[in-house]
C-alpha cells in the first residue's frame, strides 16, 4: 500500500552581509500554514457504511492520538440502496450495496478524505452482495453473493488509475449456499469465504494475473455453528473463523496448497455472538467483536503454532452490538463499529501486550443510520494543505 508525504520543507541560508526583506502578509500567513502542516500528523481516514440512510460516512484519524473527527467537516456521502459492508485502500473505497445489487466505488481525496464516485459506478454486483474484499495487491475486487440458497462471488479487475471495475471472465464463481465474508492469504494466491448456512468455510485458489478463482482440493472445511467472519495471519499461514452461533474462534493451518487442518486447542472461546475478527498488521494479535455481549475478546496468536491467548483485560467493553472493526495501518488505533449505539469506539493499542485502552473522546459519534462497517484507508504522513 503506496504513501506519500506532501510537504516539502526548503532551507535557505542568508549571509548575514545581505539584509533581511521584510515579511509580506502572506508570506506570513504562508509560515502559519506550513507549521500547522507539520505539527498534524494524519494517520488516514475511516470509512463507514450506513445502511438505513443509503450513505458512507468519513472520519479524519489523528496518527498522534487515534481521535476521529469527521473529514473536512462533511455530511456523510450518498451511497446505494442499503450499503452494508465497506472497503478501503489508499486510492479508492468499495462498498456492498445490498438492496440494489451493486457495489459503489469512490476515488479518495488524499487531502480531505473527502469521495467521489469513480467512472461507472455503481456496478452490477448479483443477488444480495454481503461483503466486499479488495486482493492484498489492489488489482481484484470481490462481492459475496447469495440467492435463494444458491451463493457466488462477483470479481472485477480493478483499473489502479480510476478505479473503474471491469467483470473477470468466468464470473461469479460458485460459493456454497449463502457466503457472508472474505479474506486472502498474506501472499493473495489463496482466498476463504464464510459459507453460514453450511457451517463451513471455503478455499479458492487465485490466479495472481487474472483474479480468477478456483476451488482448493479438499473445500470446503468444517467450521463451527454459523461461522460470520473469516481472518488470515499476515505473518504466517493461519487462517481465523468466527463463530457467531458456537460463540467461538475456528483456527487453521493452511498448507503450501491453500488445504486448511485445524490447530490443536481450536475451537478457542469468544464472546456471545462474535461477528468480526480482525488481525493486526503483523498478525501478532487477534480481536473479536461479541455482538450480544458488547465487548471485544482480544488475544495474542502463538507464531509457531497460531493458537490463541486471551490477553489480560479480555474481553474489554464496548457500544452496543458491536459489528465491525479494523486496526488501522500504524498498528496504533483499533476502531470498532457499534451497530446498536451508532458510534465508534476507539482504542490505543499495546504494541508489546496488545492491550486496549480507550481513546480520549471515545465512543465518537456517528453522523448515518444504522452503521453496519468500517474501513481505514492507508494514507499515512500525507499533510493537509
């Protein structure tokens, strides 16, 4: 994921013979500016989909304190029919319009956060698309779709300039019943899919050059009682099911093949009804929102073995109906979408123990109806002007 830092900081050495010119007005209004720029530091923007008021609402993070302001002061942007699952890189946002069948995608202001709609949007996505994923490369776009007990997965190549997606041939693949989530190996050559109405999850292969997907020998795989989310280690090869009926956590490892065996200790205990599991950049912890017990359960992840170890402290609290959450790209700040108090909690985390900490100012408000995703782009050191 490309950053890139827009101040330039330019030196100039006077000799003390010469005079001193007299500042202008704007000169200095210039000076003002430019030291604002430095003392704000931006680690990204987040993104919210809101499904009752058709919208996506975006919040400014602050990288020195994780605080969540909504970006340049906007309402939040329209969507489609029922937005319910959003995604974000540096470039661009995509969001799952669930009632119209389409997945809307945005090109992002690096400056403001602030989104406009890309060439095309939205795009024809099939029945009732879920959720979207972005590849780990940027190039491919997937939506999870279900239709009276039949479910596939739309793909897209997604043009790295404007945004626009364009159909990959000999899509949408089949997909078990009714697939709810997706998530791609550290490496992006694999995929899994949650299959809820099956308890299992399923394994593709990916065509690195075409996005084309392909089912890994031996899917689908066992999970437990409807299994929602679906998370990979970046650091390893282990791969992260959430449970929501078992109240639990499906751990794996996935072989040279992409083929999935559980670890021993797995299932390990969540919440009640955990929805979203979410791993930090450096696959070193792993955190679960419990829907019906609003908290979060939060572990380390043994690197030899993948295990799960519940953090002390966990399971920390949250809003109401907790639903969605991300570490943003500093590893710093974890944010959690409350479905049922429509705002977002926020968190420090402990890069040694993985312990939350609530951010001053948290929960923030959240400005759409029914929040159902968040998403954190990575725009990391980009000053505004």
């Amino acid at each position: 994921m490309n950053s890139r830092r827009s101040m330039w900081i330019v030196a100039i050495c006077l000799s003390g013979a010469l005079p001193v010119p007299t500042r202008t007005a704007a000169q200095s209004s210039q000076d003002r500016l430019v030291s604002q720029i430095q003392s704000h530091t931006r680690s990204g923007f987040a993104y919210v989909a809101n499904r009752s008021s058709d919208s996506v609402s975006a919040f400014e993070i602050d990288g020195n304190t994780g605080a969540l302001t909504s970006s340049s002061g906007v309402a939040p942007f329209q969507a489609g029919n029922g937005p319910i699952f959003v995604v974000a890189n540096a470039k661009f946002v995509f969001v799952a319009d669930l009632g119209s069948f389409q997945v809307s995608g945005y090109s992002i202001d690096r400056l403001t956060g602030a989104l406009t709609q890309v060439p095309g949007s939205p795009f024809d996505a099939g029945p009732n698309p879920e959720s979207v994923c972005l590849s780990p490369s940027g190039k491919f776009l997937y939506a999870t779709d279900s239709d009276d007990g039949s479910g596939s997965i739309a793909a897209w190549s997604v043009d790295p300039k404007t945004g626009v997606l364009t159909t990959i041939p000999g899509s949408p693949y089949p997909a078990g019943v009714e697939p709810i989530w997706m998530a791609f190996s550290r490496k992006g050559t694999f995929a899994y899919v949650t299959d809820i109405a099956s308890n299992q999850v399923l394994g593709y292969t990916v065509d690195q050059h075409t996005g084309a997907l392909a089912p890994i020998a031996g899917s689908p795989f066992g999970t437990g009682s409807f299994p929602w989310s679906v998370a990979t280690d970046t650091s390893a090869d282990f791969v992260y099911v959430a449970n929501s009926g078992s109240n639990d956590i499906s751990a794996y490892q996935a072989s040279d093949t992409g083929a999935l065996t559980s670890i021993a200790g797995s299932p390990f205990m969540a919440g009640t009804a955990p929805l979203s599991i979410t791993i930090d950049p450096l696959g070193t912890f792993a955190y679960v929102t419990n829907a019906d017990s609003d908290n979060l359960s939060a572990y380390t992840i043994d690197p030899q073995t993948g295990a799960l170890i519940s953090i002390n402290g966990s399971p920390f609290s949250a809003g109401l109906s907790p639903n969605s959450a991300v570490v943003d790209p500093s590893r710093k700040f974890f944010y959690v979408n409350n479905a049922g108090s429509a705002n977002i909690s926020a968190y420090t985390i402990d890069s040694a123990t993985g312990t939350l900490t609530q951010i001053a100012g948290s929960p923030f408000p959240e400005w759409g109806s029914e929040p159902s995703s968040i998403a954190v782009s990575g725009v990391r050191g980009t000053a505004r002007w």
